[in-house]
C-alpha cells in the first residue's frame, strides 16, 4: 500500500497542478516538504489572463498539453458544481489525474503512516456503522484520502433527498441548534424540510456572515430564530479568529478575536432534538462544549467530518462514549474533494 505522495516521489513524471490559491498552496507545500517540485500551473481558459501563481505564469491545458510529454495533473480546488466535476471527470477519463487530500483546517496529512498510526480507531469506527452504505462510503473515503484517486469519490456519494427521510428524522426535529449558521442557508433548509418546527438556536461567529444571518431573520419575521454572534466551542470565553466573510472563517487562526461559548451555557438546559455541527474545524471543541445536552437529550446530531483527518475516527468515537445508544451514519453529497462528508448519529430509542 503506498500513498500518492509517496508514489508522487517515485514516479518521476512531471507533476502540474489543476487551480490556484489556497488548495494549491498546500499541495505545492507538501510537495515541497517531500522533495517534489511543481513544473507547472493551469487553469480554465476563462480564468487565464495573464496571471502568476508562485512565481510561474499560469498555463491553459492546451499549453499544458503542448509543453509536457508525461505529466500527472493535481487538482488543487474544490468544488460540487455539476459542470465543474464534469470537467474534472473528463480529464480523469484522458490523463492521469489525482485530487490529493489536504486538510482543509491543520492537522495531519492523510498518508500511508497516518493510516496505519490510526488503523484501529478506523476500525473502532466502521464496527460502529449502522448500515452497509455508510460502511461502503467511510472505506472509500479511506482510500481517497489514501490515493488521490477521483473514482473513489465517485463511489461515495449519497442523494440529499433520500438523507432526509433516512438517517434523518425531519418530523420529529422541533428545537434545532445550528452551530457554524453561516448566513442562514441552514435554517432556511430547517424551515423548508422539518414540518413541526418552533426554536432555532443559530451561532455563527463571523461578523459579516452574522449581519447577513439576523437580516435575514428579521426580513422575514423569524421570531423563534435566536440568533447568537459566537463561535461554538468547550469553554466560554474569546479566542482568535479569521474574520474572512465566507464559509471558512474560523476560531483558532488570526488577527481577530471573537467569543466563544459552550451549547450547553447558550441553552441553559433547554432542549433540542437536533444538532448541526459545521464549524470549520471544531467540531470536537464544540461537541465537548455540548455534551450535557447531548446526555440529556440525546437530539439526532449532522457532524462535518472532512475538516480534519483525525476527526474521521475522533469524532465517531467521542460520541459514543457521550452517548452509547447512538447508531451512526455516513453520508456524502457529490464534491471534489471529499467534502460535504457528514456524520449522523440517531438515538432510535428517541421519540418525537
């Protein structure tokens, strides 16, 4: 079993990275870490007007294509547009082609000593699996992370429409939490798939994001939407914070501050049936900063799994020491490169 950095090093084929900006920075710094060398970036003909990325001008694929005789293509940006993994399909189907995992927030890289330094908590958490689809999309997501390769994303993909009627219990979700609520697309979700709803406790710690989310509580007269300008986390107090305005803002990294604070103080024993956990890389923090909510009410948890690569075995695990009659569910919607990876847990002895 090898990872594809490690076949990376010993192929000795020309290396050219598909994207520019964040993703292909940390690629090119892996790479670099390793003692490899990117020859080349490129992009869509649409994004190419003359641009440098890391001191190199910026290809089309033709020129790609006409500069290099045997290359393997990185892609070094995500995305869920259909037309967009259309194309990356299509080069997959032509070229050799390889989507290499990097966290999206710190952590370990995911390669073959990674693996095998967790092998047994990967295997904790596959026992632990309520059914065969969600057994088939964490060994393939294992192998993406492994490899690289697109097919394996292919495999593990889930249908958003069937995830509401299973694993999820939309009818029964009354009191959510919805922690990492962005600028209220998920509340909007809420209130379009859960028919019996009447609180939401919305935090999301970005300032901008923020004022977008309680415009659009107050525009459309969402009284039972609570709305708090915090970041979910295991104790209550300030921490810095990357004030970005986008979906990756995050406690932990930058020039800000922003406060922080425990599920369990905001709700003050309150109830809730549900729980969203989007947070950019806390989840473990912000799991921890609501366990006793979690004991007590046992609410149907969604928890973002793609953030860090520890928390593919660390955050399964964790909650089954909180809760241990929680079955476990995984479910991914289509994504290059293993986003949207969600985990569900569902306290079936729960009833509405």
């Amino acid at each position: 079993m090898i990872d594809i950095w490690t076949y990376l090093k010993i192929c000795e084929k020309t290396i050219v990275v598909y994207g520019m900006g964040n993703g292909a920075d940390k690629i090119t710094d892996e790479l670099e870490r390793r003692g490899m060398k990117v020859s080349a970036y490129f992009a869509s003909d649409d994004f190419v007007r003359g641009q440098s990325f890391r001191s190199l001008r910026v290809m089309t694929f033709r020129e790609i294509v006409e500069n290099f005789e045997d290359f393997v293509i990185l892609i070094a940006f995500a995305s869920s547009l259909p037309d967009v993994m259309a194309r990356m399909y299509a080069l997959d189907a032509d070229y050799e082609v390889y989507a290499p995992d990097v966290p999206v927030v710190g952590g370990a890289v995911f390669d073959r000593e990674f693996y095998l330094a967790h092998a047994e908590e990967f295997s904790q958490v596959r026992k632990l699996l309520a059914d065969q689809e969600s057994i088939d999309i964490y060994d393939a997501m294992l192998m993406y992370k492994l490899n690289g390769r697109l097919d394996f994303l292919k495999r593990g993909t889930s249908s958003y429409e069937r995830v509401l009627t299973h694993p999820m219990r939309c009818e029964r979700y009354r009191a959510c939490a919805d922690l990492g609520a962005y600028n209220g697309d998920s509340v909007r979700e809420f209130i379009a798939h859960f028919p019996n709803l009447e609180r939401i406790v919305s935090l999301e710690p970005d300032r901008r994001n923020f004022k977008k989310l309680t415009r659009f509580v107050e525009d459309n007269a969402l009284s039972f939407v609570e709305c708090h300008n915090c970041a979910a986390f295991s104790y209550n107090g300030e921490m810095a914070f990357s004030q970005s305005g986008n979906r990756n803002a995050r406690a932990g990294e930058g020039k800000d501050t922003v406060a922080v604070r425990t599920l369990d103080s905001i709700l003050a024993g309150r109830s809730v049936d549900y729980i969203k956990y989007d947070v950019e890389g806390s989840e473990y923090e912000a799991i921890l900063g609501s366990a006793e909510t979690i004991k007590r009410y046992r609410p149907d948890l969604l928890v973002s799994l793609y953030h860090r690569n520890e928390d593919m075995f660390r955050l399964p695990l964790l909650l089954q020491k909180i809760n241990p009659n929680y079955r476990f569910y995984i479910r991914r919607f289509p994504y290059v490169p293993a986003w949207d990876l969600n985990l569900y847990a569902i306290d079936e002895d729960t009833v509405g």
